[in-house]
C-alpha cells in the first residue's frame, strides 16, 4: 500500500503528515479519508483548481493528466511542472512526496 508523505502546510497539517492510499484512488480520497482537509470546491469533478497540489516525489507513478486537469492546472495558484490536481491524481504502485500550496485560488479571491 504506497504512502503518501504531506508536507507540512500551515492550516491542513503544520507538522506535516503520513497517509496510506489505496492503489487507484485519488491523492484527494485518500487525504481526506485520513482527515486532510485538502480543498475540493468542484466535489472532484475537474471543474475547480481548489484541489491543486505539487508531486514532489513519484510524480511519474501517477495517472496521466488529460487536457482538461492541465487547462484547470494553469489556472492554479503556485503552479510547477510536477503539480496536479488531487482528485483527478491516481494513486499508482509508488510512495509519493506531496505539497499542499500554500494558497488556492479560492484563498487569493479572499486575499488571505
Ligand atoms: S476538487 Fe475540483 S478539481 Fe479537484
């Protein structure tokens, strides 16, 4: 069963976090299952860049991004090369290193 490794992220987890994810699920599922409270304005339907986290590690053991994940994902606050959307990022075979942005889009609206 791959981990996931969470850095730590000043609201979801300041001291960071270890999770276990199922192989097929989604980085999202498996946060939240395990009480991460990782933003999903769209309720996972790629629709939203709420969701939006860095692939630090193990980034090439995940689903392939469609069309649709990148157009959102350029949309996203703090976007890099390695960033996808949670939801829609499907747990492979390996452990994964992941960042939570410190801001979404749905923060920098607020002006947080
Ligand atoms: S929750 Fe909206 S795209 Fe992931």
């Amino acid at each position: 069963m791959p981990r996931i490794i969470v850095l730590p992220h000043h609201e979801i987890c300041p001291q960071g976090a270890v999770i276990t994810a199922e192989t097929g699920e989604s980085i999202c599922d498996a946060a939240l299952r395990q009480g991460l409270a990782i933003e999903h304005a769209c309720d996972k339907a790629c629709a939203c860049t709420t969701c939006h986290v860095i692939v630090r590690e193990g980034f090439d053991s995940l689903n392939e991004l469609d069309e649709l994940e990148e157009d959102l994902l350029d949309k996203a606050w703090g976007l890099e090369a390695d960033s996808r959307l949670s939801c829609q990022a499907i747990v492979g075979d390996e452990d994964l290193v992941v960042e939570i942005p410190r801001y979404t889009l749905n923060h920098a609206a607020e002006k947080h």
